[in-house]
C-alpha cells in the first residue's frame, strides 16, 4: 500500500427501516462516516480506516 490514507474517529449509526413481508433495509449513517465515505470517493485508491469501539457501560 502506498500513498496516504484518510481515517476517521466516532460512532456509526445502524439504520433499519422495514421493507415489504419480512425483510429489513439496512443503512449505515452519522457525520463522521459520511465524511470519510465522500474523502474516500474522492480520493481514488487511497485507504480509508473508520476507527470506532463499543462501551461496556450498563445503559
């Protein structure tokens, strides 16, 4: 791999919307995912890395 890369830092929203019988739509969405979707498309062949985690609080 050569070149840079862009990356991006945040959460991803899950999005389902409900479709005709029993399937489901899934999207995915939010400001920083967009983001680094368009800079990707934008940037050709260039990585892009989304970093993201999961808490481990009760709520």
């Amino acid at each position: 791999m050569t070149g840079n890369g862009v990356a991006s830092i945040g959460e991803c929203m899950l999005e389902l919307s409900g479709q005709a019988g029993p399937n489901w739509r899934m999207g995915f969405a939010g400001d920083t995912f967009n983001t680094l979707w368009a800079l990707h498309a934008l940037s050709g062949d260039r990585p892009a890395t989304y970093v993201s985690a999961f808490g481990d609080d009760p709520f």
